[in-house]
C-alpha cells in the first residue's frame, strides 16, 4: 500500500492543534515523541490544550512551567516527569484502576487528537501499535485525528492492536528506539522477597509480575518451576527469559492456553526483539487483560505487585506518600483482586521492611519503618484492606486474608524490621487498633 500521501513532518503535524483540543499519546514507551517534542512550537498560537498520557517516558518541553498557559497534563500514572510537572502547576493526576482507564476517561471527554509510536506498515498496509494497546485502541476509535509515528525500531507485535492504515490519519516518519529498562542487578533484599514468594508458585502457576528489583528477583527464582503461564499488565525482560528458557510454556493456562498475554511491554532491547513477530505474545486491550474477572479465569494465578507503605491492618499505599502523587494504582487493585478470584490464585504486596527517609527536623536521612501504624496523612489506599492477601518483606510472608486486626498486627509485625517491633506494638495498644 502507497500511504506516502498521509506523510507529515512533526514540525507540521503539531501545527494541526487547535486552542481546547483534548490531546492523548501512548502509554510508556508508546508515547508520540517526535510530536511531543514539537509541541512547545505552537505554545503562542494555542491555549487551554490538554495531553492525557500515563507514564510517560521523555522529559518533553511543553511540561515545563514556561508553557503551563498553552498546555495542561492529565496522567494516569505519574512518573518523574509529571511528578515535576505537577511542582509546577500545570499537572493533574487521573484516579483509576488500569483497565477502566480508557473508558472510563472517554465516558468524560472526548479526544480530539490521538498521537503514538507503531510499527512500520506491512505489506498488507497495516501497522501494529507496538508497545503498549492498555487504551490506545479504545482512544483511538474515539479520536477525531488520528496520528501515528511509524519507526522501524518498534517491533511488529500480535493481538488486537493492529490497525489499518485506512483508519490512521497522517503518519510521521520516526527512527527514535524504544525506552530501554536496564535488566538491573537486584540487592541481596529482592533475593530474599524473591525466594519467599517463588516457595508460594507452583509448577502450572499463571504469572502477572510488575517492574522492579522485586518482580526481577522474583522471576530469577522461577528457574526451576515447570510449565508456567503469563497473564500479566506489563510484559517484562525477566518473563522473556523464563520463555526462553522453557520455564514458561502455558500449557497449563485455561484462557489463551499457550499465549503470552499483557497490555504492554517495557524492557531491554532483547525483549523487544524477541517480541517483534512474534505469535506466542499477545497484546490486549487493557480493559480486557487487567479486569479482574478475565484475570480470575485462570487457575492458580500469582500476582506479585509493591507498595511504598503498609499499616497495621493492611492498607497499602502504593502510589503517594503523604498526599503528594508519586505514581499511580495503575493495576495493582486490579490483579491482585484478580488473582483472588482465581481458583487457588495468591496475591502478594512486596516491600522493604524499611526506608531511609529525611528527618524534616534535621535534614539527616534516618532509618523508619514502612510497615507503620497508619499510614502518613493524606496517603492514598491503593489497595483496601479488604482486598491484600499476601504482605512479604525481607523477613518473611504475612498471609491476611480473612484474619481479623488483631492477627493481621500480629503478623505485620512479625515481617517487620526486628528493631521496630516492640514500638509497633506499644503503638498499635496505645492508638486501640488491639
């Protein structure tokens, strides 16, 4: 197919904004760089223009203060760039579970211009949106233009996020790479995590792992584990690995039996290679892969997420500390309910038992605690008390489902740091939580 007449610079693609325009690009590394980069070009001749994105991966210019008038960004999940942004007033974050995100932000506001990475076209005149279909799809239908940067750096990836070129509007001519996540060592922390959760995953077991030295330790400790399935938001270089190692096989999955599923995928650049063409993975729509029912039909899921702080009955936050944003639910309450529903399924919340956090007296960065008595004012629940099940640091697993608070105390405690066990209990008495 000659679709040489939908070509566009990104210098000209962002001349098509129009002052109000609802803006959303893809999710990680499936964001619209080269428009993005473009887009503080036109901050003088528009005004009131929202980008919508979730963990975006660029440091892009139209974020910075200087262009708050022109533009305001709404993320699903933030990340260091939005976490600066939003210092700077121009950033609102989104409240939501992963796999409602798309719709339900579409249930809101209309898009007006849909802009992301793809792969290069086939020679059927279709592209593959790469990386990530957690809402792109959804948005895209919606979208009033659709903008596609084509690159032939992004792999060809299979599932239901192919899309003919027939329904793109212009596409720009790309050759950034993808954002590389480094394999990264873990610490001798994750290791112990890692082994403690491994000992709960049996030969069969359908795997969702996050992002992190946790999941990372994790999957290194699955080396010896027979047959295992993958179900899973984040398509990850560990799970690569084990696929290529034979640990993964899928056979034992009730739902895509023998597939490879997520809703996006970040990592070396061996896992991007391994996913271009590939059929064994697939990549869903994210209102499909994280709803927790869909999650719940495999048999003997396992989802492994982390959480920056637990209190005394279980409430994790996950995404803030305190009141300020730092990341996103993204789909933690998502899975880990998810994996409940699944018969013999295990949800696990990970954490160091403790931090290094700077004393505001002092200034000094002082060991505390992140299994606490409640949790820091203004903090947000990530996942309710009602819903953990499994709570694991480096001291070992705390099982709390269908305990009462004052076992769940008993076995917080139990995995917290030994030098702050006694205060944790004088506290828990003195504030009544036993």
């Amino acid at each position: 197919m000659d679709y040489s007449k939908k070509i566009i610079s990104a210098q000209d693609a962002v001349k098509l904004v129009k002052s109000g325009d609802m803006i959303v690009t893809g999710m990680a590394g499936a964001e619209g760089r080269d428009f993005l980069s473009n887009l503080h070009t036109v901050a003088k001749d528009v005004s009131n223009v929202t980008v919508t994105n979730c963990l975006p991966m660029s440091d892009q210019q139209f974020l910075t203060d200087e262009y708050k008038e022109s533009f305001h960004i709404d993320g699903w999940f933030y990340s260091p760039t939005l976490r600066k942004a939003h210092k700077n007033g121009n950033c609102s974050f989104i409240p939501n579970h992963l796999h409602l995100a798309g719709t339900k932000r579409l249930a809101h506001v209309h898009t007006n211009i849909y802009v992301g990475s793809a792969s290069m076209p086939d020679k059927h005149g279709y592209v593959s949106l790469s990386i990530s279909n957690t809402y792109e799809k959804q948005v895209i239908e919606d979208a009033d233009m659709v903008i596609l940067e084509i690159n032939p750096n992004f792999p060809y990836t299979y599932g239901d996020l192919e899309l003919s070129l027939d329904e793109v509007d212009y596409l720009i001519e790309s050759n950034y790479m993808p954002p590389v996540l480094p394999e990264g060592d873990f610490n001798e922390k994750d290791e112990k995590i890692g082994q403690f959760i491994a000992e709960h995953i049996q030969d069969g077991a359908c795997l969702q792992l996050g992002i992190g030295g946790i999941p990372n330790a994790v999957a290194a400790s699955l080396t010896h584990k027979k047959d295992l399935g993958v179900h899973t938001e984040m398509m990850t270089t560990g799970l690569m690995k084990l696929a290529k190692m034979g640990v993964i096989t899928g056979k034992k999955k009730q739902m895509q039996k023998g597939k490879m599923i997520c809703t996006f995928a970040m990592g070396t650049a061996e896992l991007y290679e391994f996913l271009d063409h590939n059929p064994a993975v697939n990549i869903l729509n994210g209102a499909y892969v994280n709803d927790p029912y869909i999650i719940g039909l495999n048999d003997n899921m396992v989802s492994i997420n982390t959480t920056l702080e637990v209190d005394l009955t279980g409430q994790c936050a996950s995404e803030s500390i305190g009141t300020m944003q730092f990341s996103g639910t993204g789909g933690q309450s998502d899975t880990a309910t998810g994996a409940q529903n699944s018969k013999n399924g295990k949800s696990f919340i990970a954490l160091y038992s403790t931090a290094m956090i700077k004393d505001p007296i002092t200034g000094e960065r002082v060991e505390q605690s992140k299994i606490v008595p409640f949790l820091k004012p203004g903090a947000i629940v990530s996942l309710s008390r009602n819903d953990v099940d499994h709570i694991v640091t480096e001291y070992g697993v705390a099982a709390l489902k269908g305990t009462n608070v004052n076992e769940r105390v008993d076995r917080l405690i139990s995995i917290a740091h030994p030098k702050f066990r006694e205060d944790l209990y004088r506290q828990a008495k003195e504030l009544g939580i036993i």
